[in-house]
C-alpha cells in the first residue's frame, strides 16, 4: 500500500479526525510535470512568503521546491508537511528545540546522521539541518517512514514528535497515542488545505 493510500485509509477511518479533513485528502495523482508543477511551486512560494517573510524570493523558490518534490517522491501531500513545519518550527529555519532538534521540521542530530548514511548523504555536523534541502529531505523521509512503521498517521505523528522508541513501548502497552500534537497538526493540515490546490 503506497503512503499516501494509508495516510487516506487513516483519515477516514480516525474518529478524531474532523469529517472536512477526510474529504480534503484523496491518493496521489501521477507526478506532474511543466507548468502544473511550477504553478504549485510558486503557490507555496506565496503562503511561504507570509510566513517566511525575511527569506529572499529565491530562496523561497527553493524552500518550496523542496517541499513539493520531496513530498512527491515519498507520495506524501506537501500540505501536511508545510502543515508539521508551522507546528514544529512555525517556519524559522534556525529553531532549535529544548530537546536539541533543529531546523523547519525539527530533527535532532542524533535522528539525522541515521538519515543521512540511510539516504547515503554526506554527515557535515549538526548545521547540516539548518540547511532546507536536507531538513525537508530528512523529515520528509523520516515522516513516510513513519506512516509505514505504524501504518496509521496518529501513530505516525505521535511517533514523529515523541521519538519512536516511546511510541513502540506505547503501543506495546496496548495504550492509544497522544494525540494533543497529531491534533495540532491535522487543524493546521485543514486550514493549509484550503490555501493551496490538491497536489
């Protein structure tokens, strides 16, 4: 089952996920190429921009492009991977956490070198995750990767915010996972849906 088929699986089957969010999410279209692509680039560009203010356009090109290709090639919709950076760094490229992650989509150093030697990227030390392409690169990897280890997206993104040794030892216990973050995002998820097109 492809990511995207499990990430709509679990929004219409999640009970505390709002009806609205379900209709929004459908499976994957085939990559799109030329001028779509560009359009939906420069789209994100734009919400960026509100967000993002003090970044140079070009660089918001950049940031966006990320998004969008990397969040294809792991069949995941950008919108909620822009919708985890607004939680998880409101869009400050230099965010460090209290428990040391780093970057727009907050992965600690000791996360991202396994990232990193998984997706055969040389390590250069923790600045490495300041950098957009290689915070995009790993979160979005580390988020797909995810989805398929727990195969529901509350999992995943308790899993993601938690780490993924408690959320193992919490569905061990046969617990539920927290779903205050998963929440947080998916209301995000919601609003970011009704900005930017389908992917």
């Amino acid at each position: 089952m492809r990511c995207s088929q499990k990430v709509l699986l679990v929004l219409t089957s999640a009970a505390v996920i709002p009806a609205i969010m379900v209709t929004g999410m459908q499976p994957m279209k085939p990559v799109q190429t030329g001028s779509f692509q560009d359009g939906t680039v420069e789209n994100i560009a734009s919400y960026l921009k509100e967000r993002m203010p003090e970044v140079p356009e070009d660089e918001l090109l950049e940031i966006a492009n990320y998004v969008y290709t990397e969040s294809r090639e792991r069949d995941l919709d950008y919108r909620l991977v822009l919708a985890i950076m607004k939680v998880e760094s409101n869009f400050k490229r230099e965010a460090i956490s209290s428990k040391g992650a780093r970057g727009l989509l907050q992965i600690k150093p000791s996360l991202g070198r396994v990232i990193a030697e998984d997706l055969g990227v040389d390590w250069s030390g923790d600045r490495i995750l300041h950098e957009p392409e290689k915070n995009i690169k790993f979160g979005v990897y580390h988020l797909s990767q995810l989805i398929e280890d727990f195969d529901t997206l509350p999992w995943a993104l308790y899993a993601y915010n938690s780490g993924s040794t408690k959320a193992r030892e919490r569905a061990a216990q046969r617990k539920q996972p927290g779903l205050r973050f998963a929440r947080t995002v998916l209301n995000e998820y919601k609003r970011t849906m009704i900005v930017l097109p389908d992917p």
